[in-house]
C-alpha cells in the first residue's frame, strides 16, 4: 500500500493563493504519474492537474495559468500552487498516485478541503 499525506488547504479570499502538498509513503513503490483531483459538493470528481515523472503535465482547462503542478520525485511530493483562485474553485482537492508494488495501482489521499470566499 501507498499512504498519500496531504496538506495545504484552507479558506482564503478569491484573488489569494495556496499551496497544497502530498507525500507519498513505501518508497519500496515505484511512484509513477502524481497529481490532483477535486470534488465540489453534488459535483462528480476532475482532474486539476497531473505530473509524470518525466515532467510532462496535464491540467483541467479551468485552472490553465492559474494553477502550477511540480514534484520532488526524490522525495515522492507532488505540489499544487493555486493563486488568483476563484469562489468556482472551492472544493476538496485530493491527492493521486499511481505506483507499482507488484502490479501498477491507483491511490488516492483523504482530500482536503480548499474555499475560497467571494
């Protein structure tokens, strides 16, 4: 199993920043694609934004030039720089890792919560 640690999340004003972090635990793993999620309340789970390890990224077109994905790959850390967010962006952002113990699997973070007041 791969624990993925989150922090970062909280309540800030539309125009602010934050920075989320996720580390991933069982370095034994191979860590491949990291990224983030986020779920707003009645609304299915998106995609933010995904790293592989060789760098490549994949954002959602809403947070395109606002939102900056990075890793540590020494380290198993994904980041999330969020900055001029938007009230639209509040919702519970988790963290994603797809790793190989035995066999490739997906692994999910328990989420933290991000608003963002008008």
């Amino acid at each position: 199993q791969v624990q993925l640690v989150e922090s970062g999340g909280g309540l800030v004003q539309a125009g602010g920043s934050l920075r989320l972090e996720c580390a991933a635990s069982r370095s034994t793993f191979s860590i491949g694609t990291m990224g983030w999620y986020r779920q707003a309340p009645g609304k299915q789970r998106d995609l933010v934004a995904t790293m592989t390890t060789g760098g490549s990224t994949n954002y959602a077109g809403s947070v395109k030039g606002r939102f900056t994905i990075s890793r540590d790959n020494a380290k198993n850390t994904v980041y999330l720089q969020m900055n001029s967010l938007k009230p639209e962006d509040t919702a519970v952002y988790s963290c994603y890792a797809r790793a190989y113990g035995t066999y490739w699997a997906d692994y999910w973070g328990q989420g933290t919560q991000v608003t963002v007041s008008s």
